[in-house]
C-alpha cells in the first residue's frame, strides 16, 4: 500500500502532526535555556554558604571530646538534603507557591503550637521554641518565616487595587500577623520575634503600601518589642550589657559576648588558620550555633569574615535584581520578605557577635548549626528560584507572568481609580 503524504498547504497552515513537532521543540528548547542571571547569583551563593558553613561547623565541633563529628554529620545530612530540596522547589509553577500559601501558614502553626505540648516542647535557658518527636528535635517557627511570606504575598496580591484604604493593608494581614508571632513569643523566642515582624514590615514595604500606612505596623512592631522586652529581667540584662559592655560581668552575662570578641581579635587580619581556634575548646559555649562567625573570625580572620558578607552581598543583589526586574506583584513582595529575612538576619547574628545587638538568639542563615534552619532557608532560596525563572534571560522575550499577577494587573483602570 503506498503511503499518503501531505502536501503543503497553499493557505500556510500547518499540516498534521506539525504542532506536536513544534511543541517538542519548544519543551527541548526551555529544558536548555540557560538560567538567568539572578538565578545562578542566588543557587551559587546559597550553597557556597552552605558548604562554608559546614566547613565551619566542623572546625568549630571538632573539640568536642565525645562526639567531636556528630554534629557536622547530622549538618551535612540536612545539607544533602537542604540542597536538592532547593532545586526540587526552584520547578514548582508560581502560580502553585501562591495556592499552598493559606495551607502552609496553617499547617506551620499547627506545628508551632507543638510546643505548648507537655511532652514534646524542648527548654534551653528558658526559650522552649523547639520540640522532639522520635528523637528528632526541630525548631518547628523557622518553617513559620517561609510560610507567612507567602501567605502576605498572596494576600496583599488579592489587594493590590486597595493598598491604599487602610483597613484593606491591616485586615487580615496584621491581625494574623500578630497570633502567629505570638505563638512564638509564647515560647519565649524573643530573637525569632523580632524577625518575623521584619518579615511582615518587609513584605508591606515591597507591596507599595503607602508611608503613612505602613508607619503604624512600623510603630506596633518596636513597641511590642520593646514591651516584651522589659517584662523580663533576663532580656533587661543583655540589653543594658550590649548599651554598657564595661560595665558587664564578663564571668556571667557578658562571658560568651566577651570571648567571641577576643577570639575574633586573636584573628586578626589573616586568622589563626583553619581548625586552629582557641575559644572553641570550651571558651564559646554555642561556637556552632549563634556565635559560628565569631569562629570564622578566628581562624580565618578578617578575610574569611569578608568573604561571609560578600556573598551575603552577593545574595541579596541577586534577589533585589528580581524585585526590581518583575512585574508580578506576588514575586515582588515574596522576594522582598524572604530578602528581609535572611539579610536581616545575618546582620542581627553578625551584630550579637560584634556586640553592637544584645544577644539574641538569632542563628546565622546556611551557616549555624541546626538543620531546621538550615531546611527552612534553603527551601525560601529554592522559592527565590522559582522566580528567577520567571526573569528573562539574554536574547529571549520575557516570560508570561504567573496567573495570579495577570489577574492582579488585568484589573480594569475604572476599578483602580475608584478604590484609589
């Protein structure tokens, strides 16, 4: 039997079968498109502090005289799997981050209110942020950071024709807002508190919310913090240490602040050299965890401390690239809440070490020990991801926008002007 061909068309229309072609073609076309900019600044930022950090984390529990290699083990686990999750997250659809966002701020304060169980909530030095399950201890508010991002992102999107009418800004963002750090000020995480509600100024900031209404949330935040922080007498005390450090007692609230700041002047400009540090071997009692810069500076000296904030640097203008590059509302105000977070943090955690903060508790993002955070961060980097795909890369039209941003931005202009 002879095989019948199409000829062509006189009218130019595709023949059958050319449409699947031309998808295929498309789909191999995108699978090899080289990534943006902002795309590879974030992923090789994040996971060049997260292999320094375990590089640190190693030096710095390598004194222990029991389990010298326990915690860097257990860190680079949730480095392997902190790092594909990453990538794993960078492919889900933007229009996807923004459905889960009423889902994950409920399921993360679910498990938040964890730590009001008897049985499983974990104290240490009267924080009791953290639960044990089966052995596994977590910290269950650093998974409240991502999930509040995206859920005031959403929902400032679902109002982005009426960020001008005051009560549209404030409900259900501040409300909510406030119960959800209070679950964690009810653990007496004061540190986590305070970013949190840099995370909820952030995302109101980058919404294009106006100064005078964004002022008040502003002005709730410092006094709530303030009040917080003078009903305890411990707080009181590290607060008055970091505004009088000569005045302090450096054999008791001031001990850690103390030797953190002599191991980084041990340091110097070029380190004691890497593992050589002196304040670890018992000195800095949390030398992996809050105070792992203050080993960096030690053994690596002012150079190594230099590299940390480059690539912090680094990070953040790989983010700023996306807020100012995109056009979805949505992105715009995620990617400034996760941006606040992990830079705010950073500064915070530097600053306790320096001794310009009083301590705080604060880790120091893909660096300190503790695979909560370091899952947590990682997971928000592969979110930031997610939306340098959206950003158009050199030689090629820039992307559709998620259905979520046309939907913002399809708004009829008698719509706007009338609620404006």
């Amino acid at each position: 039997m002879t095989q019948t061909s199409h000829p062509p068309r006189a009218d130019n229309t595709p023949s059958p079968g050319s449409g699947r072609g031309l998808a295929a073609r498309v789909s191999l076309g995108r699978l090899f498109t080289p990534p943006s900019t902002e795309f590879i600044l974030i992923a090789s930022t994040a996971t060049l502090l997260t292999l320094f950090g375990l590089v640190m984390v190693f030096s710095a529990t390598s004194a222990d005289p029991v389990t010298p290699f326990d915690a860097a083990m257990k860190q680079g686990v949730f480095a392997l799997i902190g790092i594909p999750l990453m990538l794993l997250v960078s492919r889900l659809p933007v229009k996807f981050l923004g459905r889960i966002a009423w889902p994950a701020l409920i399921a993360a304060t679910a498990l938040q209110l964890l730590i009001f169980v008897p049985g499983l909530r974990v104290s240490s030095d009267g924080n009791t942020n953290w639960i044990k399950i089966a052995g596994f201890q977590m910290q269950p508010s650093e998974f409240l950071k991502l999930a509040l991002v995206l859920w005031i992102a959403f929902v400032l999107l679902r109002k982005q024709a009426r960020l001008g009418i005051w009560h549209h800004v404030f409900i259900p963002v501040v409300p909510i807002s406030i119960l959800v750090i209070g679950t964690v000020i009810g653990g007496h995480d004061l540190g986590t508190a305070m970013v949190l509600v840099l995370i909820v100024l952030g995302c109101l900031f980058f919404s294009g919310v106006k100064l005078r209404l964004f002022i008040l949330p502003l002005l709730a935040g410092i006094v709530g913090v303030l009040f917080y922080a003078l009903s305890s007498e411990n707080r009181m005390t590290r607060i008055l240490s970091a505004l009088n450090p000569s005045a302090c007692d450096i054999t008791d609230e001031c001990y850690q602040p103390a030797h953190a700041v002599w191991g980084m002047a041990n340091g110097g400009v070029f380190g004691v050299g890497l593992g050589n540090s002196q304040e670890k071997y018992g000195w800095l009692p949390a030398a992996a965890n809050d105070y792992i810069f203050a080993i960096v500076g030690e053994e690596l000296g002012l150079i190594g401390c230099l590299l940390v904030l480059a690539l912090f640097g680094a990070f953040s203008v790989g983010a700023f690239h996306i807020i100012r590059k995109t056009d979805d509302p949505f992105i715009r105000v995620a990617t400034g809440g996760i941006v606040v977070w992990v830079i705010g943090q950073a500064l915070i955690n530097i600053g306790v070490v320096l001794r310009v903060f009083p301590v705080m508790g604060v880790p120091l993002p893909f660096m300190s020990q503790g695979g909560t955070a370091l899952l947590s961060v990682l997971m928000a980097c592969g979110v930031l991801l997610a939306f340098a795909r959206t950003m158009p890369v050199p030689g090629q039209a820039a992307p559709r926008r998620s259905g979520a941003g046309r939907a913002a931005a399809g708004r009829r202009p008698a719509e706007r002007g009338r609620v404006a």
